[in-house]
C-alpha cells in the first residue's frame, strides 16, 4: 500500500518556508515531530505554517485533512 513519505512531507514544509521567505535555508534541527496518520496517494491535505516569535527562522507546523491532523511539528531553519 504507497503512502507519502514522512521524510517528503518534511520536505513539503522546508520547500514552502524557503519560497515563502525568499531564503535559501538549511534545516537545523527538528522537534517535537508527531506523524499521526499517512497520507494516501491522492488525498487532499492542507499544510499551515506559523513562525514561531523566538527566532525568525522556526516555524511551527501542521499537516491536517478533514479527518484532522496528519503532521505536527517546530523546524529550525539556518541560512
């Protein structure tokens, strides 16, 4: 049974952080990472970003579907 990645649905969030800031940005770490459910070839999602206040590169981040939350998680970007 195919299912989307986690690894490519953390990359999903680096590649809209980086478009959305301009920035060519390196990931610095990760945490409080929780993959809830898989996605399915063809299932429709929705991604939310949020900087987080401490720093300008981190970022809380959630993948959802109308069943509720897929991905939740704080990445740390470095330029």
């Amino acid at each position: 049974m195919p299912i989307l990645p986690g690894i490519a649905q953390l990359d999903m969030v680096h590649e809209i952080i980086e478009h959305s800031t301009g920035l060519n940005l390196r990931l610095r770490r990760l945490s409080r990472v929780r993959f809830k459910r898989n996605i399915m070839p063809d299932q429709s999602f929705d991604i939310v970003i949020t900087p987080l206040e401490q720093s300008a590169l981190s970022f809380s981040f959630r993948i959802t579907d109308r069943d509720g939350l897929i991905l939740s998680g704080i990445m740390d970007l470095e330029e």
